[in-house]
C-alpha cells in the first residue's frame, strides 16, 4: 500500500470539502485497440455532460489508453532507465500523452469549460514509482480562480530508478486526499464492480455499494483487464483508490461510455455503477 506522502500544500480553504476528482480512463476516451486513437465521439459526450453538470470546484485527471500505454510497455518505463534506448521511449510516451491531453482539454473547452492543462512531470517527482513530492500550487490557484485542472497519467523522472510511470489512478488518489475532496468519480468502460468477471460467468451479480472492508475481503475476486495495461487494469485501479477512500472519501465507479451516466454522477443522481465508502 503507498506510504505517506510529500507534498507542498498551500491554501485550500474555497475548494476543502467541495471538490470533486472525476477519472476519465482510458479505455473511454481512446479506442484501447488501435494504437494511438482517440475515441472523439466519447470526448466530446463526456465534455458535454460535464458542463451540464456544472461541478463548483472539479479536478479531472484522464488515463492514457491507446496513446501511452503500448509506448510505456515497448520501452519498458515501468521498469526505470536500464539503457539509452530507453531515453527515446520516456520523451515519446510523454508527447503521445500530450497530445491526448490537448485533444480532452480542447473538447472541454469548446463546451465552455475553463479547462487547464497541469503537466504532472512538472510538478511530481515519484521515488521507486511512487509519488514523493507533489507541488500543489499551481492546482490550487486554478482552483481558486475557477478553472478545471486537467492532469494525466504521465512518464515523470523518479528519484530512485530515473524516470517511472505515474499513473493517473495514483494521482486522482493522491489529489482527492491533499484537496480534502469531497468525492472521486471513476469513469471506466464497465458497469462497476461485480461479484465475478461478467464477461466469463453468467452468475456475476453487480455491487451497488460496498465498504472498504468488505472490498478488501473480496479484492481477490476483481478481475484484471485483459487488454495490455501498465497500471494493472481494475484491480489495480482499486488499489490506488484505497487510501483515499479510508480517509473518507466516497467513490462512485461508473460506465462513463454510456450516454448520462457522468452527468448524473457528477450531480449525485442515482446511477448503475459501484459505491465504495469507508463504513
């Protein structure tokens, strides 16, 4: 389980208690099978129901799909610097995430969202993969100010192994316990959790809601994703979450592809998808 944390927090007092995380994965907003596609149509539905929605105070942090997961597994930046052939890799798979970036930040924009790109290299140093430190000046003066940070999972330099992959279910974790976020909202491409793989057992029955504890128990019984995914698939998304959730933050999971579903979320309105809370 991560350890404690680093960071340099400053003033929060006009988003502390009503901030909303929302996780765009991306497995939503990029085609998973073709190599650096983007999935426009679910971009732009998503931008749309987040203006509708209109969140007071909203940080979005968005995965990186077919744009920077087959780049970070071909050059092995999981794994850290090991070679020089490596160096190609780390600076491709950060400008292929970039490009993704601007294609999500551009969607929200056009929809009237005063969305803002927060390059996480910028500001997060990881050690053995895990975040250490995490200047969160910038993201809570855009904040203050009224902007939507848009954050990413990203290749970021790391103290110990030269540069890592951070990935964006780590940071949405991470952000929602510095900001004292009110919520997480996890958009993925399934219904939630259930009590098996749906895909290969008939029986699986959806979880509306579950508690950490309960979670825990049956974390075994999560399937992984069997598409190739650096951030270990939904086990591994769970995981991260952990953390946050025991310090009290609600989180919703829900099947962002599907028209209405992060509108409603995001307005707290009854949806299919998993609740998890601490108690």
């Amino acid at each position: 389980m991560p350890g404690e944390l680093k960071t340099e927090l400053k003033s929060k007092s006009r988003a502390e208690g009503k901030l909303v995380v929302l996780k765009l994965g991306g497995s939503v907003v990029t085609r998973k099978e073709k190599r650096m596609t983007p999935n426009l149509e679910a971009i732009k539905m998503l931008a749309q129901e987040v203006a509708q929605a209109d969140v007071e105070y909203l940080i979005i942090v968005h995965g990186g799909g077919s744009f920077g997961h087959p780049l970070a597994e071909q050059y092995r930046i999981k794994e850290g610097f090991k070679e020089r052939s490596q160096i190609e890799g780390f600076s491709k798979t950060h400008q292929a995430m970039l490009e993704l970036n601007k294609l999500v930040v551009d969607a929200l924009i056009q929809h009237n969202i005063a969305a803002f790109s927060v390059i996480p290299s910028s500001c997060i140093v990881t050690k053995a993969g895990r975040i250490e430190s995490l200047d969160n000046c910038q993201i809570d003066m855009l904040l203050n100010m009224g902007l939507v940070p848009v954050l990413f999972g990203d290749a970021v330099l790391d103290e110990d192994q030269g540069f890592a992959i951070l990935s964006g279910d780590q940071l949405v974790a991470v952000l929602a316990r510095s900001f004292k976020a009110s919520r997480i909202i996890l958009g993925v491409d399934v219904d939630g959790l259930y009590t098996a793989d749906p895909k290969a057992h008939s029986i699986a029955q959806p979880i509306t809601h579950i508690t950490l504890a309960d979670l825990k128990s049956r974390i075994s019984a999560i399937e992984q994703t069997r598409v190739t995914d650096v951030t270990g698939g939904m086990l591994g998304k769970i995981l991260e979450l952990m953390p946050a959730i025991g310090a009290g933050i609600p989180t919703m999971i829900v099947n962002a592809g599907k028209r209405g579903n992060l509108y409603k979320a995001l307005k707290e309105q009854e949806v299919p998808g998993t609740l998890i809370t601490k108690e």
